[in-house]
C-alpha cells in the first residue's frame, strides 16, 4: 500500500468517527454547531489523529478502539486555526480554498467556534474510550494534550509568533533561535502530542521514542508549509500563497532560503525514518508518514 | 463565623493556590503569561472554587487536598469574562473596576489569554491531585467541567445570548424561555458544575441534589447580576451599570422587572437553604453561600 492509500484509508475511518463525536448541526445552538460543522468538515489532512493511531497501532493496539478520542486532536488543531484566521490574529479570509470562519459567518461566531473545539477536544480526551479501566489513561491523554497546547506550548507559539512578525509591540529583534522556539511550540507540540498520546494510550510507559519523532516530524511539516507557502499555487495549498513574505513573516524559507529549507527536509526525513525504525512494533506506517509530510504538496 | 468571613478565609486559600498553579509572568512568553495572571488576579470572589470545596467539604473531604484542582474552574471563568468582554462579542472596557484585557493588552494578546486559560484550567483539573489513585477522578473532573462549558454548555449560551440580543443576525424574536435557557446555559451549567465537581471528586456517585443545588445557585447569581446592573454603581459593581437596558439586553430585569426579579430571589433562597439542608454531611456553609449570593451587593 502507498502512503496515499494508507492515509485516504485512515482518512476514511477519521471522518467517520469525527461525524460521530460531533454535536449534530441542529442542536442548540444551531448556528454554533453548524459553524463548528463548517470549520471542521473542510477537509484537511487529518494528519495529528492519523498520527496517533499508527502510533497506538505500533504500540501493538487496534486504532479503532481510539478513534474518537483522538478525533479530540482534529477538533483542537481545528479550533487553533479558526483563531489564528482572525482579523486582530493573522486575518486570512480564505482556509482550504473556503472562506474563513468570520468570514462565512463573524467574527464573534469565529472566537465562540474555537472556544468550543477546545473545549470538545479535551471532553473527547476525557470521556474515550468509555468504561472505568481506561480512566487512567484518560487523564493522561488529556494532561499530554492540554499541556502541548498550554500557554507554553502552542497557545505560546502563537503569541511569540506575533510578537515577532511586529503584529503586535515587541522591544527586541526576533532571531533564528526565536523562530525555531516559536514553531516547535506553535506547531511542533501538538503533533508531538498526537504520537505520544497514541503511545500514551496504548499504555507505553516510556515515551521517549515517540517524543523524538513527532518532535521531528512537526519541524518538519513546518518547514514544509513554509516552503508551500513560498511556492505554491492558491490552487495547491487551498490558501492565499506568499503571505508570509509579503507581512513580513519569520518562516525558514525568509530566513534561510528555500534551498536550504529543502535540504533540512532532506536531513529530517532521514532522521526520522531511522527514529520510525526504532519504534518497537513499527510496520513501516511511520516511515511512511515521514517521507509523506516532507515530501507533500499541498 | 459569618458568611463574609467564610468567603474571606475561604478566598485566602483560592487565591494562594491560584498563584501556585498559574505559570510565573516571566515565562516565555512573558506577554501571554503577564495577561493572563493580570486577567486572573483582578480580584472576584471565587465563588466556583470556593463552591467546589464547600460541597467536597460537605461530602466528608478536607479541602485542602483539591483547592489547587479547583482553581481550575476559576481560570475557566476568567477565560469567560475575558472573550465576552471582546470588541466583538459584549465590548465592554472594564472589568471589576480596571481596563480588560483586550484594551490593557491588545485584541489577540486578549484572545490568546482566553485559549490559554481555557486549556490550562483543564489541564489543572487534569494533573491535580497528582498519583495514581487519583487519576479516575480526574478524568471525570474534566468531564463534568468541560460538558459544562461546551457548545452545549457555556459557550452555547454565549452564542444563544448574541443572537438574542441581536447583536448578530437571528431570525425570530426572542421569549421568556430563551432567556431562562440563555442563563442557564452560560452562567449556570458552570456554577452547577463546580458544585457537582467537589462532590465527584470527594467519590459521591449521585451527585443529583448538588446538581439541584448548583443549577439554582446559578439561576439565583444571574437574577442578582441583573439587578445589580440595573440598580448598582460603578463602585459596588466594577463595571459600567445601566449596560443591560442600553444594549436591548434581555435580562431577568428588562423582561420582569425589578420588583419580580428581587421575589425571584426570595424565593431562591428558601429552595437553596432546603436541598443544602438535605445534602448529607452539610455545616450549614453551602445555605450561607446561598444567601451570600441572593443578597449580594456586588
């Protein structure tokens, strides 16, 4: 099977279970959860709740047992783009080749819809799988989560991030150490998260291996978006390309270049795949969801 | 010991375990980290952690053991007030007496304060108490919370409280029972979750008269928050008063009238002191708090 058919298959069984743990689009409040519905069925790679499932899976588990849980994952990464869409964040009108959500409805309905997906995202964590004899390990999936998308972690991220593109005062000049800092904790820890929870959940006490590939794997998606952003079509990456040089923008690519930004893919697909190998139980899905984030077009 | 001395000791725990559970200001990011303790250490009463350990007290627990768990619930609140408090949402510039966040800060500064405490109140409620024997409460602890503030929850009743205001489209008018539905949702479904939360993590299986008790204690703190809009003065209330009638906002007040909201508070009250009277184990502090709160001034 290619990585292609091996994620469209684990596609398939995401969006099946992300339709199941979400309100139904009628329910009070409907305009809420339509828009919750709206933001989060356009699509995507589904790339974090994949994750966790091949690593549950190398883990020696069935996926289906935690499929819903780890939709929670979907619906957080979902609620952290709807904010950074926004006007007083990085106003992006266009998301998936959609308007954005204050677009296609406002900007208060945005701010609620992420509040919401946060909030879904942990209940998920903290209620699946059902049943007394995994309670443990849901408080452990959620602390992991919660604390990857913390003040010092992704919510972190995204304020540094700000500060350093001068959207908002700073007093000091951001340097490329700044930057690595920014992404590992703007994107990096949620998709560090994503393996280790599959781990986590798993019951797997020692993490390490996990940790130090999806630390890998979200630098690596990183510096793929930023080369998408600085060569891609509207048409590929479903939203406006070259924004991040036009506003300024502290990404790899405006900082060191886009050849040497293919060459750290290079470096880190490598990496990886020799991480990939190490984890016990590992058929080859890890390896080949590291060539297919380093190597992706869109 | 009077009911404003209770409060008092009661607030001196809360506020030292708030302290010790909020990431210090000088952490990266210090600006998020700066707002978010400005946001949270603004004063108000801590009335939902103060419930919780009354109703773990009342259960046969020493609060002590889950204050820091508790305060969960508070930075949840703060992350309440401070996205409401939103240009886009009530806009309001004031809080409890100084500028809110988003005109002390900024817009997205305000916005992120809003996500890290929303995650980082569940991730309190996630990690505390720590060990093992712990851990099946903990995650029921952030189940009982998070359903409490989804789009169901709180977050739903913020969304339902813009469109009935019209501060966004809607298409019909709003009644009596929106509005009873309204307040349940958003200041309610909390309150009734801190009181059920000390009881779930004191081990109580049916947690049913400290839901009756919650669920009226939050109708009873909406009716006095709406009087005291209507009759108060910035002083006593912290903010600007006359703010409800001037935006169309349906409230206990605009709709009943004063006279029909202060009968409602009577007869809160005798409710609240009978089922606190029927919570087994109770001194006689959770009847204190309810009158605490139908005859609050502030």
């Amino acid at each position: 099977m290619s990585v292609e058919e091996l994620i469209a298959r684990e596609r398939v069984e995401v969006e099946a279970a992300l339709d199941r743990v979400m309100p139904a689009p009628q329910r009070w409040p409907a305009r809420l959860h339509e828009a919750m519905r709206y933001a989060v069925m356009a699509g995507g790679k589904r790339v974090r709740p994949i994750l966790a499932r091949l690593s549950y899976a190398a883990a020696g588990g069935n996926p289906a047992e935690i499929t819903e849980a780890v939709c929670g994952l979907e619906l957080i990464h979902t609620y952290s783009l709807v904010h950074d869409d926004l006007p007083s964040m990085d106003d992006d009108v266009l998301r998936r080749g959609r308007p954005t959500v204050h677009v296609a409805f406002d900007e208060a309905t945005a701010i609620l819809v992420g509040d919401a997906l946060l909030t879904e995202g942990l209940l998920v964590l903290a209620t699946r799988p059902g049943g007394p004899e995994w309670a443990a390990r849901r408080a452990e999936a959620v602390a992991v989560v919660a604390a990857a998308i913390s003040s010092r972690g992704m919510v972190g991220g995204q304020m540094a991030d700000l500060e350093a593109t001068g959207q908002i005062d700073r007093s000091t000049e951001p340097t490329a150490d700044d930057l690595e800092r920014i992404h590992a904790a703007k994107t990096g820890r949620l998709i560090r998260a994503s393996v280790e929870l599959g781990a986590v959940l798993a019951g797997v006490e020692d993490v390490t291996l996990q940790s130090r590939y999806g630390e890998r794997l979200g630098l690596a998606f990183q510096v793929a978006d930023d080369v998408l952003d600085a060569v891609g079509s509207v048409d590929e990456i479903g939203k406006s390309p070259g924004k991040d040089a036009e506003a300024g923008k502290l990404t790899f690519v405006t900082l060191h270049g886009i050849d040497a930004a293919r060459r750290k893919l290079n470096e880190l697909e490598e990496e990886l795949v020799e991480v990939a190998s190490s984890i016990e139980g590992d058929d080859g899905d890890l390896a080949a969801m590291a060539k297919f984030v380093t190597r992706r077009k869109s």
